[in-house]
C-alpha cells in the first residue's frame, strides 16, 4: 500500500462536546460542483467585508489547482480566504481534522468583527460544521493494516462489498473506492459491533454549532450539465493534463487520496497509457455529473436551505446574509480590510 495512504489515528468517541461558540454567525453558501459559488461568494463577501473559510475537499491541498477551481490569486487578494493550500496531497485530511481547522479560521475571523462566509459543495463538511461530529472509537494499528493489506491484496471494492454486507446505509453514502472512509466505517464496526450508521444516527446532529443562514444555489439540471462540460473543457485548455504530470512526478499516488478524485485519477489512467485523453475527458466529465447529482441529492433533504437562483443570484443572497448578519456592511467596508 502506498505510503501516502494515510488514515487517522483516532479520537476519543464521540461527538457534539467540541462544538463551537454558539453566538458566532455563520453563512453558508453551498450548491453542486459547477454552478458558480465560487463567483457568487466574491462578489457578497467583497460587499460583506466578509472573509471566506473553503469548505471544498480538495481545495485544502497544494499544488490541485485547476482541477479543483481554487479561487485564483488574484480573487483570494480580493477576499480573505481560509483554509486552501493547507495540506500536500500526501496529507490526507480527515473531515475531523477539517472541523478542527475550520473553527479555529471561523473563530479567527468572528473575533476580529468580519462577517464569516463558508463555500463548498460538500455536504458532510457542512453538516460538521453546523452540528458536529461522530468522531468513534480510537484506531486500533493492527486492524488497521489488516484492512489496509485486504485493500492492497484483493482491491478497494472488496473491502466496499464487506461494508454494503455489514452496513448498506454508509455504502451507499461512499463511492466504492473512497478506501479512507470504507476503511474508518468498517473499522468502527468491527471496534464496536455497531454499524457506522447507526453510530451516526444516535448522534443526531441536532446542536446547533452557530448561528447560521444556509444559502443554496440551483439552477436547471440540464443547463448545470452543460456548465460542468464547458468547465471541465476550460480546465484541459488551462493545462490540468500538465498539474497531473506534475503531481505524479512528485511521487504521489494516483490511486490515494486525495488524488483519486474526480479529473485526477481519470488524467493519471490517461498518462499511464490506460486510456486516451479523450476516453479520459468524457468519464471526468459524466462522473462530475453524477457527483452533481449526488450532492443536490444531499442539499435538498436539508430543510434549512435557503434555495436561490444562481443565476443572478449574488444581489439576493447579498441581502439575506446582510439581514442575518445584522449589519448592511458595505463596499467601503470591504476595502478597509
């Protein structure tokens, strides 16, 4: 197994104790991958004075540019960002450890009297960090590298089958070869007997971390497919082939996280003569689809979003969060920063 695979080494079980003040507020603005919340959160946060605390999984990582839309640096010299570049790709960063961080950013911000914005579009980082976390029982090393040797002997899907025997709710959250969180969620299981899942239920996630307001942006699913194309088609013309090139190169591997990502793995198949460039760029662009499926899915069984328009949204979600932040801040505001 590749020595970049790294899983965590634990936490004490359990769950809500670490969660945060609770008189900070916090804006949300979360939707599925392509549809512009990067653009949108600009253009609020500016008229804020807000800061932005990245809730994108793959944009904490250094050197995952282009294939993850990080805000340029020209964009980040607009706004105050948090949380990118915060890791190697050989760091893989568990969603507890992301939790840790984005509070200490959120805390940071809060006192210095900004308004905090947080933008992503995963729904598990949102759900931490408005409620939370089962954090589980501590890893045990031996079953661990047990797991880790099944994976390595027999492949990732037949640690996903076990998990879809033992635990078909957590499965079906999971892609078949997420070998971090199948490996944690069988772990738990084996540790105590009880699925993840259930685990996860008895938590609740019901205390509220902070304050908050939940903007969600939507638009017509066939018109975000082909935002997603043209997208992924804007990313090849940057150069992401070459940011692939140059991640393999440094010694990372292709099929560990957090390059076994959408765009990634499909560009590392590709240069390891798997696939063409082509057959590369049309699974990249259907498994981004899919994943833009997915997290609608997960955004619209959350009944406290507040869903707007993406297009020509920014004016609107400007004066919710202005209203929910109590304060009208303006542009004048924001250059001060």
């Amino acid at each position: 197994m590749p020595e970049q695979i790294q899983l965590r080494a634990g936490a004490a079980a359990t769950s809500n104790s670490a969660c945060a003040d609770p008189r900070i507020k916090v804006g949300f603005i979360v939707g599925p991958t392509g549809i512009g919340k990067t653009a949108l959160a600009l253009e609020v946060a500016e008229r804020l004075g807000a800061e932005i605390v990245n809730a994108d999984s793959r944009q904490l990582y250094v050197g995952m540019d282009i294939g993850t839309a990080k805000p340029s640096a020209a964009e980040r010299a607009r706004v105050r960002h948090h949380l990118i570049d915060v890791r190697t790709p050989g760091e893989p960063l568990d969603v507890a450890r992301f939790r840790a961080l984005a509070q200490e950013a959120i805390a940071d911000v809060a006192s210095r009297g900004r308004p905090v914005l947080v933008t992503g579009g995963s729904g598990l980082y949102l759900r931490v960090l408005r409620y939370g976390i089962f954090a589980g029982p501590a890893a045990a090393p031996g079953l661990r590298r047990e797991l880790l040797d099944a994976a390595r002997d027999h492949g990732v899907e037949y640690l996903y089958d076990e998990l879809r025997r033992i635990d078909p709710a957590a499965a079906h959250r999971l892609q078949p070869r997420d070998l971090y969180r199948i490996v944690r969620a069988l772990e738990v299981f084996r540790l105590t007997g009880t699925a993840m899942s259930q685990h996860q239920a008895a938590h609740g996630f019901s205390r509220p971390c902070y304050q908050s307001l939940t903007i969600g942006l939507k638009m017509e699913r066939e018109r975000l497919y082909a935002a997603i194309d043209r997208r992924f088609d804007a990313m090849m013309a940057a150069g992401l082939i070459d940011e692939v090139r140059a991640l393999l190169d440094r010694g990372y591997a292709p099929d560990a996280p957090p390059l076994s990502t959408i765009g990634y793995k499909h560009l590392a198949a590709c240069l390891r003569g798997q696939r063409t460039v082509q057959e590369a760029v049309a699974l990249a662009k259907r498994d981004t689809r899919r994943l833009a499926k997915r997290q609608l899915t997960w955004f619209r069984r959350d009944p406290e979003i507040v869903w707007i328009d993406a297009d020509g949204g920014a004016a609107q979600a400007y004066r919710l969060l202005a209203d929910f932040f109590g304060s009208p801040a303006s542009t004048e505001h924001a250059q001060q920063r």
